[in-house]
C-alpha cells in the first residue's frame, strides 16, 4: 500500500466526512473519514481536474433538493 497523505476531513452539518490524500508517486485517494483502508484512487491530475470542476459548478445538480 502506498504511503498516504490524508487532509483533514471535510465535513458536512450532520453528513459523513471525506477525506482527500496524496503519495509521493502521484496517486490521489478520496475516503469517508475512519474507512481510509477503502478508498477510491485515481491520478493527481484526475482529482485537480475534479475539484476544478465542483468549484465551477459542474456538480451542482447533485445537491438539488
């Protein structure tokens, strides 16, 4: 396993809390907060583009009510 390094947890009002790392090898990992051991991985690269795309609000939709 890769050595990671975790951020500290973003958490939501009453919602489970995720995690985002890094290693050394560009690999990046988003986890629920307490459950690191089962995380989704993907390039360095892929999580940049993702949060740029959150931040210019291409996953708005997800939060509609």
């Amino acid at each position: 396993m890769a050595d990671i390094i975790w951020e500290d947890a973003f958490c939501g009002e009453g919602a489970s809390c995720y995690r985002i790392g890094v290693d050394r090898e560009g690999g990046s990992y988003i986890a629920v907060a307490g459950q690191e051991a089962a995380y989704l991985t993907d390039t360095a690269d892929a999580l940049r583009q993702l949060i740029r795309d959150i931040k210019a609000g291409k996953a708005d939709h997800l939060l509609a009510d």
